[in-house]
C-alpha cells in the first residue's frame, strides 16, 4: 500500500524499471516521471503493464517543470511514501575522451542532471512525506565516484557529489523520519550502459571477479533498492 514516485524509466532495461516490477511485487502504488518525448509512449506502456497511468513528464534541470510534476503526482498518487531517484547524464564525449578535457558547461550539465536533482527532488518530496509519518528515498550510484575507473570521468565527480548530497539530505531528513540511500550497482546492461565504449570487456572483467562470476541485472538492483524503501 505505499505510494512510490519512480524517476528515471527510459525503457524495459532501465534500472529504474527494475525497481518499479519489485515495488509492484510487494504491493506498492506506483508513479513515473519521464523525461523526453522519445521516450514518453515507453513508460506510459510499461505504467500500464502494471495497472499505473500516473505518468508525468519531468525535466530534472528545469525547476518549473519539477514543481508542476510533484504536484500532478502528489494529486494522483494521493500522498508519497517512497522516492526512486535513478537519473544521470553526461554527455557522451567526456565519457570517451579524457577527463581533463572536460569543458565548465558539460561538467555542469552532468552535475545537474546526476546529483543536484536529487536535492530537487528530496525538497519537494519532504512536505509530502511529513504529512504521511516520514517516508524513504533511493537514488543509484556508483564505485566510480570512490576510485578513478577509466572513461567515467565527469560522471564519477557527479556521483561522488550524488554520494556527500545523500548523507546531507539524510541528515536533514532523519528528523522527520525520512531515510535517504544510494545502492552502488555494478555494471548494468540499460540503454546507458549499452552505449558506452568498452561496456562488454568490462562486464565480462567484473563478473569474472565477483564472488558469484555473474553481473547484476536491474532485478538484484530492484530488491536491494525495495529493502532500502522499506517497501
Ligand atoms: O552511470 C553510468 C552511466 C551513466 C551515463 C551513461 C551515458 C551514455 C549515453 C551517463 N550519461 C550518458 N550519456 C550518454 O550520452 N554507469 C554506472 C554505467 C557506466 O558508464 C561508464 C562506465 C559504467 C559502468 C562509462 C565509462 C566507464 C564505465
């Protein structure tokens, strides 16, 4: 019976979509932001799947937006319990060339996108929450903002900034009985993943030396982050 807000569904492969098919499982009420017309007739279909036609566009850099896609929500949805934050982007030519060539309006593009949002979002989820006893976010990180991994370059500024900004909104949030998580994933196969140089050799590198010698799938994603919502 928890009322869930997901950010972040592009397609079947997103990460964010493998969220939302576990918050379903386990009985929560779902609603999408989307972001883009390309990709608005994708998530209003998977919504449908699972019974959901609240679907409401939301660009994370323009505040106008934001504020008129958490009222819709907050409207439709009747309240907010969970927030599933899984947004980010960089463009695609600081992730293949050297970090040091990254220009000031692309560097922050990707901090925008990838990390300030969630402090938007948090903002507007609070009130809403407050009024339900407290609640739980989750936003998608990665070990690229703990170490320098070739090629993730101004992402991982981005994420290691995503990772301080979660404990700061934690602390701001503890208080009201808001939790605020970040689930590092490995390599994923989704739309952004696929698209990046030398995905493959990296994913077969990784699973190679992980404990089960097998990648996560937006599945494994989607419990740890449903354990982290207390869904
Ligand atoms: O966070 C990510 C990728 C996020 C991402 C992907 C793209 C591709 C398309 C952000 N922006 C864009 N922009 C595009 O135009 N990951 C954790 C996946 C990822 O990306 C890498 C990785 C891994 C892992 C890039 C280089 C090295 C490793």
């Amino acid at each position: 019976g928890k009322l869930a807000l997901i950010a972040g569904v592009a397609n079947r492969r997103s990460i964010a979509w493998g969220i939302a098919e576990e918050l379903h499982a386990q009985g929560a009420k779902l609603a999408f932001t989307y972001q883009g017309e390309r990709v608005e007739k994708n998530v209003r279909e998977l919504a449908a799947s699972i019974g959901s036609d609240l679907v409401v566009e939301m660009d994370a850099r323009d505040d106008a937006s934001m504020d008129n896609a958490f009222s819709e929500i907050a409207k439709g949805l009747g309240g907010l319990d969970l927030l599933v934050h899984s947004i980010a982007f960089a463009q695609a030519h600081d992730l293949q060339q050297r970090f040091i060539e990254t220009q000031r309006d692309d560097f922050w593009l990707a901090l925008d996108v990838s990390c300030y949002s969630l402090v938007a979002m948090a903002r507007r989820a609070e009130p809403l929450m407050e009024a339900r006893g407290g609640g739980s976010i989750v936003t998608m990180t990665y070990l690229g903002g703990e170490r320098a991994v070739p090629g993730y370059n101004v992402m991982g500024v981005a994420k290691a900034a995503l990772d301080s900004t979660m404990k700061y909104l934690a602390a701001d949030l503890g208080p009201k009985n808001i939790r605020v998580n970040a689930v590092s994933a490995g390599p994923v196969r989704t739309l952004a993943g696929r698209s990046i140089p030398g995905f493959t050799v990296m994913e077969e590198m990784v699973a190679e030396r992980s404990p089960l010698k097998r990648n996560v799938d937006a599945h494994d994603v989607g419990k740890a982050a449903a354990y982290l919502l207390d869904a």
